[in-house]
C-alpha cells in the first residue's frame, strides 16, 4: 500500500507480549494515520471510566502515510492517550526524528497497555518488540537517559523517554526526545504520567523499512509549487522561532500577564525572541528533513549561580508565557534555566507556569497562605522562586506535591474564589493565545476536545487577519473549520508551521494532490473534509461517553466576566450571553445536540458506526 506499511503494534507491558495486526486500505481512507488512527484505537478499545493511571490505560504513537516521504517536515511525532489532568481524550505531538525511525519499522501505530512489574522500556524494530530493563535509567533526567539509550541501541535509533516527573505520576508530565542534541517535547495532557503509571520509562524505535510513494513527479511538483509560500511564511520562525511571537500577541494586546489579569506589558521585549537571539544565540537547529530550522540552540555563560553555564534548546513561545509573562518575570536567562529545568524534569512548561502563576495570584488574595506553602511566600517577579518550584513539582516534594496536580485540583482545595482565579478549559490550562483578546479562540477552546489546547482551534488564521478577532460573528465557523483541520493534520501528520504556512491552514486541494500523490488514492476536497470532521466527531463521541456535555464547553470566569483592563484590546472578553449565542451557532453547524452531544445522524453520515452502537 502506498503511503503505509499497513501495520500496528500491540503491546501488554504486563504480560510481556505483543500482536501484529494488519490493516486496509478502507481504514487507511477512513482515518488516515496519526490522530485518526488513535481516536478510533481508543474509542474501540478503552472501556469507558478507565483512569488514566491504571493499567487498562492506553497510549498510542502513530504516523501518518506522509511520514518520511519528500514531502517536507513529516517528521512531527504524534501520541495520544486519555489525560491524567481531565480524564479525556488527549493527543499531543513532538518533533525531532523519532516520527520517521517509527514509520520504518513498518508499525503506524504502536498501542501500549498495561503496567510492567518493574521499570522498563521496549525496542521496537520491525519485527516486534524486545522488553528491557530500565533499572539503570529510573529517576534519571531526560537528557541523560535518552542519550545513554541511543549509546546502547545506536545512532539509527531515537528514543523518547520520562523523567522524574512522569515516574511520579505529575498530571502534567511529558515526553522529551532528542535528536543532534535538541530536544522535542510532547508536552501536553500528561502522557509522561501515564507512562510513569506504567512503569514505562522510554521507548526506543529503530528500523529501515521505505515508503513508497505512488506518484513521485506529482508530489514534486507540489513541493516546488509551494515552495515560495512556505519560505515567506515561515521567515520569522527561521529567524527566531516561535519567541517571535512574543512582541507581535504583545502588540495586539493579548499576552497573557500575572495570571491573566493584564494582557500586555511594556516589558514584554525583555523576554521577546529579538531579545534572547542577541543575548544568547549559538546556531540554528532543525528536525529531520525540514528547511525551516525554527530550533535555536542557546547558551549561558557560567556564573555564580549557574558553574557550567548552560547549553539548551530556545523556550518557546508557550513557555515564555507561562514562565515569563504570566508570572511576571522578564528575566531572560531565568527562562532558559526553566524551560531546561522542565524539559529535563520531564515536566509540562505551559501547565506547570499556569499553576504558579494562579498559585501566586491565589497567594496575594491571602488563598494560599504559608502554611499551605511549607512557610514560604509566594510572589509574582521572582525567578528563583519559579525555580524551587519547579523542582519540587517534578520532585513532588513539599508544595510540589499540590502543584504537581495542577492548577485545577489546587482550586478545588482552595474554594470558590479561587475556581473564578483559574486559567484552565475543561482542566486543562490554557496556552498563550488570548481567549479575550481572540474572539476565536473563546468558543474554540469551550468546545476543543482537549480544552487548553491552541491545537485545536488554531489562533493562526485570527492574527494574520483572515477571520476578524475582534467580531462574535462568524467565529463558530472559524472554530469548526480549524478544529477540523488540526484532526486531519496530525493524522497526515506534518508539522503544522510547515502545513498551515505552506500548504494552508484549513483543508484545501494541495492535501488533495498531496494525499492522492503518495497514496495513489483520488481523494476530493470533499472527502478530505468530511475525514477532519469524521476525527473530530470521534474525538467528541469519546469525551461525550466520558460523561462531557454543554456544561463543560464553559469559559473561564475572568474571559466572561472580566474585560481585559488595559492595553490594546482593553475592554474585550466573552459576555455569557454572547458565548451562549456562539455555542447555539456552534453545536448547529456541528450537527450536535443542544446539549453538545454528535446526532445518530450525524455520526451515521460520517460512518462511526461505533460511536453509533454507543448512542443506541
Ligand atoms: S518548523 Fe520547527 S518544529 Fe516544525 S519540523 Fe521544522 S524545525 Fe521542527
């Protein structure tokens, strides 16, 4: 089959075996790869209450029929899993070149249940999988242990490993792989704790199997013919990488400051991309087979506090927002020191930022007092003290151990008033895109499968002006048509700076001659479209059976109650009447229930014919 070895892995940590299944290519056309083939895996074979800690959960790494063809940054990795943070479906992606060593092993998916008896982590090559002892590993950084797999299992392999954090069941921990030195993270939604629950420390992939492709002249021409758009698009991102956007979302009056109560700041260059480039840069760093190289390596000089000084990744964006700006430090070389603190930690940096910054602003409300902080004081602008924290949060040490749940959980013990504080979307904390200052991303992040998430509906198409940001109107569309194209991005799956700057960022005919190219399938727009709603119907079909209804595609109080008080876009925020209206609008182009809830007919016409066996 072109485009797809027609393979997935299922492995039993706790049995110690595995299967082999194949699959066709209906299936293949059906869901495509990536996040299509982990929502119908999940929703098939997760029984409905499972916890996301216990063995009976899940998690899948899946690739897409792109995948180490020509066609440029295929190399985004892609898992999913159900969330330790809000118990729903969850899917989050990582680059480097752990993606392509998987689709040549010939697995597009490899499924994993089940706790080991003792730490452990598999190898994968095409033929199987061996289990191995992760004795030696656990408890180790990240960096440490993903560098130390590759010295045993060789360069041709690419690892993905937890740290600490994972193996102590934080709900936000993540995956961090390396390849040259550079790391790619899968940040969101906790998977690094599911892994943790089961014993799991790494998984090591290696292998040389090709994919063909059917129609190479074509998918050249394509590659050529987007060339140009995808240079232009992505100039600033090569410049600087994702810390561009620092001073832009500054300007339009939508970063978020000191949790969320102001949306702009005259500090906001101290910690912009222009700023850490001259101050830090060492060279540009890119993933596998991609021209844009928007990684850039940075280093620290050695001094007093820091003996070696320190060589490490750029933040990006999400974690100068959630380190920097929300918790009001605009102390440049701090954030280096965080974002390698979490990613070695294995830790989250948007969620673990976003439950300090409410934890401090809990704290200057007298919430959160000494006694729950082991006799500390909290306060906003202090970057040691975002350093301690951190710590102890991966550690799950002292206050760490609250934080460590996130920002959610800690509302629940503080009360009331502290639940208006939170900056969190069905429990998920929300990602430095403005839900007040982006009408947009109000109602797509009420109703994103995975709430927080700014991969979901994407903020892209409202700063470039393409939908008005600033206008109710029209905004459930927008929120409809980027969640859908986000389900058929990660299922081709591109990286989406490559997809939505060079090939455009909502479905459109050059997927159509890029699918039909590789596969050799004759796909239409049509079909592409109904295959981005069919995904995201299934990821909505998991959460509604997890008990998810219109009362969770609610808003934060501050977004519905709170204009943003000063700056650019002072004065915006989502009124409840207003967001009702757009959900109304929402749920009706969705062809969902007033309650939020896929209609039989709309499932029928999409062909989930097991969400339909649910529904009846
Ligand atoms: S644009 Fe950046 S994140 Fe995406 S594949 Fe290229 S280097 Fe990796």
């Amino acid at each position: 089959m072109n485009g797809y070895a027609g393979r997935t892995l299922h492995i039993d940590l706790g049995k110690q075996n595995f299967r082999i299944k194949n699959f066709d290519e209906a299936l293949a056309r059906k869901f495509l790869g990536g996040n299509g083939f982990a929502a119908k895996i999940l929703y098939e074979e997760l029984n409905p209450g499972v916890e996301p800690f216990s063995p009976e959960n899940m998690v899948v790494f899946a690739v897409g029929p792109i995948t180490d063809t020509p066609i440029p940054s295929t190399s985004r990795a892609y898992v999913a899993t159900k969330s330790p943070l809000n118990n729903l479906f969850f899917d989050s992606t990582f680059g480097g070149r752990f993606a392509i060593t998987q689709k040549r092993t010939g697995f597009e998916a490899i499924v994993i249940s089940g706790k080991a008896s003792s730490p452990t982590y598999l190898f994968i090559d095409e033929s199987g999988v061996q289990f191995k002892s992760a004795a030696p590993f656990w408890g180790k950084l990240t960096r440490e242990t993903v560098d130390a797999l590759q010295a045993t299992e060789g360069e041709d392999a690419d690892a993905v490993a937890i740290g600490p954090a994972g193996e102590k069941l934080v709900r936000f921990a993540c995956l961090t792989h390396y390849w040259r030195g550079r790391e790619g993270v899968s940040g969101r939604g906790g998977v690094g704790g599911v892994l943790g629950s089961k014993n799991l420390k790494a998984i090591v992939v290696k292998g040389s199997r090709k994919t063909e492709v059917a129609d190479l002249n074509s998918l050249r021409e394509l590659i050529d013919s987007r060339k140009e758009a995808m240079e232009k698009g992505t100039a600033g991102l090569k410049n600087l990488g994702t810390p561009v956007l620092v001073n832009m979302i500054n300007t339009i009056g939508g970063l978020g400051v000191r949790n969320l109560q102001e949306e702009h700041s005259p500090r906001a260059p101290e910690i912009g991309g222009e700023r850490l480039k001259e101050l830090f840069f060492e060279r540009n760093d890119t993933c596998f087979g991609c021209p844009i190289a928007c990684g850039k390596t940075l280093r620290l000089p050695p001094s007093p506090a820091l003996k070696e000084g320190l060589r490490w990744k750029m933040p990006e964006y999400e974690t100068l927002f959630a380190l920097g700006s929300m918790a009001d430090n605009w102390d440049p070389a701090s954030l280096l020191r965080l974002n390698a603190l979490c990613d070695q930690w294995g830790l989250d940096t948007i969620s673990m930022g976003l439950t300090i910054s409410f934890a401090l602003e809990c704290f200057a409300k007298g919430l959160l007092t000494p006694q729950d902080t082991g006799g500390r004081t909290l306060r906003f602008g202090d970057p040691d003290l975002l350093l301690q924290l951190v710590e102890e949060t991966g550690k799950r040490q002292g206050f760490g151990d609250l934080l460590a749940e996130g920002s959610y959980r800690l509302a629940q013990r503080l009360g009331e008033e502290a639940a208006g504080l939170l900056p969190c979307f069905k429990k998920v904390e929300v990602a430095g895109h403005s839900a007040r200052a982006l009408k947009g991303m109000s109602i797509g992040y009420a109703t994103a499968t995975r709430g927080g998430s700014h991969h979901d509906a994407r903020p892209t198409l409202q700063y470039v002006g393409e939908f008005d940001r600033t206008k109710a109107k029209g905004q459930p569309s927008f929120a409809v048509r980027t969640q859908n194209f986000t389900a058929f991005d990660d299922s081709l799956t591109q990286c989406r700076f490559a997809s939505e700057r060079g090939y455009g960022g909502l479905i459109n005919e050059n997927y159509v001659k890029m699918i039909n190219a590789v596969t050799g399938w004759n796909v239409t727009l049509n079909e592409l479209e109904r295959l981005g709603e069919r995904i995201y119907n299934l990821e909505r079909a998991f959460n509604c059976r997890e008990g998810v209804t219109r009362k969770d595609d609610s808003l934060p109080l501050r977004v519905t109650q709170q204009p943003i008080p000063s700056g650019p876009s002072q004065g915006m925020y989502c009124p409840p009447e207003e967001f009702q209206a757009l959900l109304d609008e929402y749920y009706s182009l969705r062809g969902w229930n007033a309650n939020g809830i896929p209609t039989a007919e709309k499932l029928q016409d999409l062909g989930l014919e097991e969400a339909l066996r649910d529904e009846s």
